[in-house]
C-alpha cells in the first residue's frame, strides 16, 4: 500500500512539476568543460545547462543537437519546489522519469571567505564531501539565477567551477544570454514518460545501457534418467550437461562481454567442477555430435599411455568445446544451511562473474550452443541461473581479432563415458598439432588448469608444475595453485571440519577453490606465423593409488590479432 501511494504522488507530483513556469522567461545557457590534472580532457561531450529565475535543465551538448546514443539522462532541477526530475531516455519512444524532492534541501556546504572570478564573475568557493571526496564549488549570484553542471549546489547561486579531489575541474568555458525560453519545454517529452520510484529508475536505466542475453534461468543441473530436453533447453549425460541455443548480436570493436552464473545445491553437497562453454560449429564435426551419438564419435586423442581420449584436441576436422567459464561449486550451499556453527551465517547463493571479452570474435554475430556442465551424481544436483551480458566501450582499442579453441580436457561427458583427463602421466602429455592460415601477431594463449584428485596425495592438494612448450621450445612453466579457499568459508556450509580446526573449503588447491571462479592464465607466445605449429602441455602427474587417481582440466585458446 504505501509503495502505491508513493507512485500516486509521484505521479501527481510530476504533472504539477513543470507547470510552475508556464511562460518562458529570460535566462542563461552555461557550457561547461572538463579537465584532470590541469589538462583538458580530449574528445569530451561538454555539459550544458539552461537556466531561468525559476528552472534549471542540465543536459549534454550531444543531447540538445539530437547526436547523442542511447540511454541517456537530463535533470531538471525546479527551484521553487526545491527538488528535481531525473530524466532517462531508453530510446526514441520511451523514457522513465523519477523525483527527487528531498536530496536538494539535504546538501550541505562550508562557505568560505575564499573567491575569485572565473569568465569575470566574482565567485565564492563552497565546500563539502561526498563519498569520502571533497568537492569545492565556485558559485557567483551576480547573475541572478541557480544552477550547476550536476545536481550537487544547485541551490547555491550559478556555479561556475565545480572541483573534485584538487584534480578534476569541471569549469564554465561559455555563458550565452537566452531571451525568452522554458527549461521544461524543452524536454516536454521526456517529462511525461513512465514515473517510477529512484530504485526503480536506477535499475532500469543501468540495465538499459547493456545488452543482456539470458542463458539459463533457474535450472536444474543433476544425475537423474528422469532429466529430460525440452524445446528450449536440451539435457545430456543424464542432465549434468544443459545447453540453449543463443543468437550473439554483431558486438563492436573493444566491448566488454562478461558471464554471469548463479549456483545453489539443490541437493548435492560436494564441491564439484563447473563449465561454461560454447560448442564452435565452424568444423565438419562438433561436440554437438559426440553428445547426441555418443563419447565414442568424438576424435580420439592417444599419447601411448594405453587410453583413449575422445574430443580433447582440435584436429583438421573438429573444434573443441571454447571454454568460457571454469568454476567450482562451494559444499551445500543453500541446501545444507541448516548446519549451524556460532558466528557463521551462511551464504544464499554463490555468484560467479567473469570477463570474456578476449573471446570476441569466436561470439559476434553467431548462433552458438551455449552450455553448462556440473559433475555430480545427485538426483537433486544444482540450480543455476546464467547470464551473458555485452557492454560498449567508448575509445576502446578491440584487444584482439583472432580466436581459434586448442584443446579442453574437461570431460564435461563424464556421465556418458568421456575418460578422465589422465594423459599428464605419460611424458608426451597433451599435444596438439594446429594450422595457421595467415600470420597472427601479439600472440598468446588462454590457458586454464586446475588439478584433480582428492585425496591426501591427490594433486588436488599438490603443487605441480604445468610446463608449454610451442613447436618443441618452453614458452612458459607456473605452479598453478590458489591459497585464498578459506576467504569463501561462508559459502560451504557442508565442508567438514578437521581436528586441526580447518575446514575443507579452507585447504589451498591446485588453481581452486569451491566457490570460486579459476581465472584464465594468458600466456605470451609473441608473433607466429601461417602454417602448421605443435603445443605441448607438460605436468607430472601422481600416481593412482588403489581405485583414487589424479587428473588435470586444461582448456586452451590461442588469441592474437
């Protein structure tokens, strides 16, 4: 009840707003440009604000010549109601709008004796703090009317000069005398869009500056026969593998793109390996085909260790699984918060969020298969929610051109009989032979690793060396190994407890921890050229010891431009 009084008032509120000035009157037009470091900054959209006896509307240069991108935001401010409309324009036919009529009374400053005159006002200097920087305004009243280049002393007279920190000036560079207008006309159109309440404007005008692509929502990832497709969403390896076909949109050059994944138990208490990955089509065959018909069609990958390895390795008719996201579940979460220990409180969800953009050209403008994988055999399993979201990087270089998937030992089949990662206990390891068809140039490699095998002796909990060689030379040796697992004991509710007083989740791994997102390692492999090259993955893989055994996930991708 009280959320919907607050929309009446908003709405009655709002349509009163700009009907205070119903006749335009003389005023002001201030532009206003911005420095840091006492240099100007280049390329920059100066901030205009119109101003009268009554109104202020600040707004944009781009926005008043009509040469602005979507969303965008204008204020304004009514001086006799002391308070102010936010204006959001989704695009060309919609715009939200919010009112503020507490915060403009709420500001308050330290007027100093200082002044000094900027464009031959005389002005005085005010002074406050927000958010732990300290802001100085320099305001004049000679002219007679309010306003400011943002929402912030607007009841101070005309600020001419506002400074942040000592080191970034936005300052007055032009006032114009306007002979009869009205700042409310002016953005007529805008005022009169959906009302809302201050979060809710927030949010939509966030959201609408990204663009999202919802993957997954809500879903059950499992070990059940009862598991099955839908026509939406397709279910393999008895529902521990889930996959959605999404249209990726023509992604400009230097867009950040980002994955987002949310994860609960749903009835499975271990920490167990976690996958996003796209399945690349651009070969004769796909991973498509090896989970519609079975591990076995997959290429195999043999090193003389007497096993088979079925869809690791790229070969001159098949693209491994591309690797987006490698994460691991935290013990129970949600479903086993039921376990008290004092002073612990324990975490709703895990939430995993991680930058793609290196991968820009394997997504733009492509209808991909989209998947998720978590190992289990629990007929509950795990619930997860997955977005992928693109944001736009103004004056952003694109990082890189070229993408092409190497290898991924990630048995994501693992309930249909994909064999384990095991090839590291033979000296040859893993090898990859790949074909360039032109140069690529500030080449380097996309590297995840994390090591399995949790035992005492398992190289989960061992440091092991991860050796590349290119074409038969070391290019790069690293001991991957996380030591932070205890910072995220607030998400692992079932993780046993030791006489020693730790905790499962608080014990260092080979690269991660339950909970967490493995970051990728990108390695430096300098300017190669077109034709055909060898990458070998080295690590001294342990020793199975009755039926326990150790095995290593590594996914790779060679980027470069």
């Amino acid at each position: 009840m009280k959320k919907n009084l607050t929309i009446i008032f908003l709405l009655q509120f709002g349509l009163s707003f700009a009907q205070i000035n119903s006749h335009p009157s003389k005023g002001y037009k201030i532009s206003y440009l911005k420095s840091s470091n006492g240099k100007q900054l280049d390329n920059q959209n100066p901030i205009l604000v119109f101003t009268n006896e009554t109104e202020t509307l600040v707004t944009s240069e781009a926005i008043n010549a009509n040469k602005t991108s979507f969303p965008y935001e204008q204020t304004l401010i009514n001086h006799l109601k002391n308070a102010y409309l936010q204006l959001g324009q989704m695009d060309k036919t919609k715009s939200v709008t919010t009112l503020d009529s507490v915060s403009l009374a709420k500001q308050n400053f330290e007027i100093t004796n200082d002044t000094k005159k900027v464009l031959g006002y005389q002005c005085r200097k005010a002074k406050t703090i927000i958010n732990s920087n300290t802001i100085e305004l320099w305001y004049t009243n000679e002219l007679k009317v309010k306003g400011a280049p943002t929402v912030l002393g607007q009841n101070l007279g005309l600020v001419l000069e506002m400074v942040r920190n000592g080191n970034f000036v936005i300052t007055a560079s032009k006032i114009e005398k306007q002979k009869s207008f009205s700042p409310a006309q002016m953005v007529e159109n805008a005022i009169h869009g959906k009302q809302v309440d201050q979060l809710t404007y927030r949010d939509l005008l966030w959201k609408s500056r990204f663009t999202t692509l919802a993957v997954f929502e809500n879903e059950t990832i499992n070990f059940s026969d009862a598991s099955k497709s839908n026509d939406s969403i397709l279910r393999f390896a008895n529902g521990t593998i889930i996959l959605k076909k999404i249209k990726f949109p023509e992604i400009k050059n230097g867009s950040q793109i980002f994955v987002d994944v949310l994860e609960q138990s749903n009835g499975d208490a271990y920490d167990r390996t976690g996958s996003v990955f796209v399945i690349p089509t651009d070969q004769k065959i796909s991973f498509l085909d090896g989970l519609k018909n079975g591990a076995k069609t997959l290429p195999i990958y043999e090193n003389g260790n007497g096993k088979k390895y079925q869809g690791v390795v790229r070969t001159e008719n098949y693209a491994p699984l591309l690797e987006l996201m490698r994460f691991f579940t935290p013990f129970g979460i949600k479903q086993y918060n039921h376990i008290q220990l004092k002073d612990k409180t324990w975490h709703e969800v895990v939430p995993y969020r991680q930058d793609i953009s290196e991968l820009q050209s394997q997504l733009s403008g492509k209808e991909l298969w989209v998947g998720t994988f978590i190992g289990n055999y629990d007929k509950g399993g795990h619930k997860i929610s997955m977005n992928i979201t693109i944001h736009n990087e103004e004056n952003q270089s694109l990082k890189n051109t070229f993408a092409l998937p190497l290898f991924n030992t990630t048995n994501v089949m693992e309930m249909a009989e994909q064999e384990y990662s095991t090839m590291f206990n033979h000296e040859k390891g893993l090898e990859v032979t790949f074909v360039l068809d032109k140069d690529v140039k500030n080449a380097r490699l996309r590297y995840i690793t994390t090591g399995h095998g949790g035992w005492e002796n398992g190289d989960e909990y061992l440091q092991k060396k991860n050796t590349l060689l290119l074409d038969h030379k070391e290019v790069y040796a690293f001991i991957p190994w996380r030591q932070d697992c205890g910072s995220y004991r607030l998400f692992n509710p079932a993780s046993g407890n030791f006489p020693n007083g730790l905790s499962s989740s608080d014990y260092s791994r080979s690269n991660w921890c339950p909970g967490m997102v493995t970051t990728p390692t990108l390695i430096d492999l300098g300017d190669l050229k077109a034709g055909k090259h060898t990458l070998q993955i080295k690590i001294p893989q342990g020793a199975t010891e009755g039926t326990s055994f150790s095995a290593w996930n590594v996914s790779g991708v060679l980027i470069g431009n």
